[in-house]
C-alpha cells in the first residue's frame, strides 16, 4: 500500500523507483515488522501481565516448566499485528498469492485467539475442544485448496506439486490436491503448535524457515533465476517474499521477548497462525514436499508423538502396561530430562533447523 504510494512520485525523483522492487520491499517489510514488534511488544506484555492471562503449566510436563506458570501468554497477538503491518504497508494487496497467504494467518489466528481466550480468561482447561480446532484447520483447508483447483489464475497448475532434486518433476493429484492442501495446512500449523514448548523454539525456528521460503518464492517469481534453476515459474509469487521476510521480522521481534527465560509466550494464537502460514506458503509456490526438509524440526517433533503415542497403546494392549520410547514426548522434553538445560536444547534445535535450510538448497539445478 505505502509502496504503491511512494511509487506513484518516480517521475520527481528517481529515487521512487526502488519502490519496485520485490527485494527493497522485502527489506522493508522485515525492518516494519521488526520494529514494529520491539516497539509494540512491551506493551502488550504489561497489558497481558495487568489482567493476569497467564499460562496455565500441564501438571505431566517437566517439574522445571512449573517454575513458568503465569507467564503471560496470547503473545502471538505481537506476531500477527507486526506481519500485517509490515504486509500491509509493502505488500502488493492485489496479488492474490498476498490475499491467500494473508487469510491463512488471519483465519488461524483467530483459531488460535479463541483456545487462549478459553483457557486464560474463561479458565477451560482444554481451551478450544480439539475436535473444533480441527475443524477450523479443515475447513482453511478446504478453502484454500478450492480456489487453488477451481481458481483459473491457477489454471494448468492448479494441483501440481514439484518433486525435489528432480528437474521439472511434477505430480498433478487432480481433484485430491484439494485434500492434499487441506493435510498440509492441518499438520503444520499442529507442528509448529507442538513445538512450541520451550521459550524461543518455535519462534526461532519459524524465522529460519521463513527466511529459507522467501528466498524460494523469490526465484519461483523470477522468469530468469527459475529457468535457470530448473524449477516452475509463477508470475506474480514473487511477492511472496514479501510476506515472508515481515513474518521473519515479526518472529526475530518477538523472540526478543520469547528468549529464554521467556517473558511471554506466543500462545495457540502465534503457534497455530505460523504453522499455517509456513505450510500455505509452501502450498503456494508449488514447494509442499521440501516442508519435510526445511520444516524437518516441525515434522520430527510430530512424528515423535505419534510414536511415543502408538508405542505405548501398543504395549500397553500386549503387556497390560504402556512403555515408552522416549522420556517424554514431543522430542524436546526427552533431551530436556536426559539433563540437557533448556537453552542448549532451543539453540542446537535452531542449528538443526539451519542445517536443513542449507540442505533444501541442494535440492535445486540438480540436473
């Protein structure tokens, strides 16, 4: 919108014309958001901390995480506020890859907002029943994946998902793509909910894969660097990157607040909105199967639970008692009582997650 604005005077002063570009916006989207977070963020803190909506500790996680309760917690309201103005004020809102994305975080947001009202205002429990937060997440989804197959700007790849390290290798789901969007928004947005368990780790981590999709959806953008690397091109997703780089500025924004020893929380509100935001973007450029590499943190967080879950069900049906196979699930509570401190688990978490950014790099001009 200011972009659009400031762009509209190039013809007084050439300096204007910067304005243009995806990379200036994109600077400036994470500056915005940045800003706008550390600016904010006390704020909101003393605003949480003054009406006492704090976090409510489960009684079967770590003893050490008692120590935590009543941190104030609904966080997530300094990520979404910081990303939408960063995005509103140098996103092209006319770009329907903007509107998409935009929805995404915005619907699960609200999604998220709705289970902390309930269990730290109304002080349900459970918050949110399970079964309605899934329904929401379902029903995005759907959404999304409906106007992506029905949609004709989307016409000839509207249900094609690129296949890593292989030159223009696509596989076209035809009508399932629909199920298949509504799967991937689902599981990532409950990843990065699960992940974040420890002060900074899903926020961190977030920001690494955040800032490994801008630059994808930057090529994918671009007519000359997605020729040359062998990957599909999208006209106008581009400005993705964009997107992207003001949620990066909002994460690192808030992970000055989020760092350990957390002075609030980011909530279902921020954990739920990053997760669907990260697989829409995803979803978006056509780049689905490389979440189980830049996002592989998130997916082996999951895959933790479903077979410390599984595992026990199991034993418990054969041996009449549950086992486990790790201390605790998901995987950062295990590494937490094996004696590792809680900041050593965060940082070498983060240094996978930058490792596997790295990675998802080599899956490009493979051919």
């Amino acid at each position: 919108m200011l972009a659009e604005f400031l762009y509209q005077f190039k013809d007084l002063f050439f300096g204007f014309n910067v304005f243009r570009y995806i990379t200036v916006k994109s600077a400036l989207a994470a500056v915005t958001a940045l800003i706008f977070a550390l600016v904010v963020g006390p704020r909101i803190v003393r605003f949480l901390q003054d009406r006492q909506i704090g976090e409510e500790i489960r009684t079967n996680g770590p003893e050490s995480h008692q120590a935590k309760k009543g941190t104030p917690t609904m966080g997530g309201l300094i990520i979404v506020i910081s990303i939408s103005i960063g995005v509103l004020l140098w996103a092209d809102l006319s770009n329907i890859y903007i509107f998409l994305i935009f929805f995404s975080t915005l619907a699960m947001a609200l999604v998220g907002f709705i289970d902390d009202y309930l269990k730290t205002i109304r002080k349900m429990k459970k918050g949110l029943v399970s079964r309605y937060k899934l329904i929401g997440q379902i029903t995005l989804g759907l959404l999304i994946g409906s106007v992506l197959y029905f949609h004709p700007f989307f016409e000839g790849i509207h249900s094609n998902t690129s296949v890593p390290f292989f030159k223009n290798l696509e596989i076209d789901f035809g009508i399932i793509y629909i199920l298949v969007v509504t799967f991937v928004i689902t599981g990532t947005s409950n990843a990065v909910n699960l992940t974040d368990g420890l002060d900074g780790l899903a926020t961190g981590l977030a920001a690494i894969a955040f800032m490994a999709y801008a630059g994808i959806c930057y090529v994918t953008g671009n007519v000359n660097f997605s020729d040359y690397l062998n990957i599909i091109y999208l006209p106008g997703s581009g400005e993705l990157t964009v997107y992207c780089m003001a949620v990066v500025g909002a994460a690192i924004g808030f992970l000055w607040y989020n760092t350990y020893p957390a002075e609030v929380f980011m909530g279902d509100t921020g954990s739920l909105a990053l997760g669907s935001t990260l697989g829409t973007v995803a979803i978006l450029i056509k780049k689905e199967l490389l979440l189980i590499i830049i996002g592989g943190v998130f997916m082996f967080e999951v895959i933790s639970v479903i077979v410390q879950t599984s595992y026990f069900k199991y034993t418990k049906k054969k041996y009449g008692e549950g086992r486990r196979v790790f201390l605790m699930a998901p995987i950062h509570h295990h590494f937490e009582l094996k004696g590792w401190p809680e900041s050593r688990v965060v940082v070498r978490f983060w240094i996978i997650g930058i490792l596997l950014a790295l990675l998802s790099l080599t899956t490009f001009k493979t051919q």
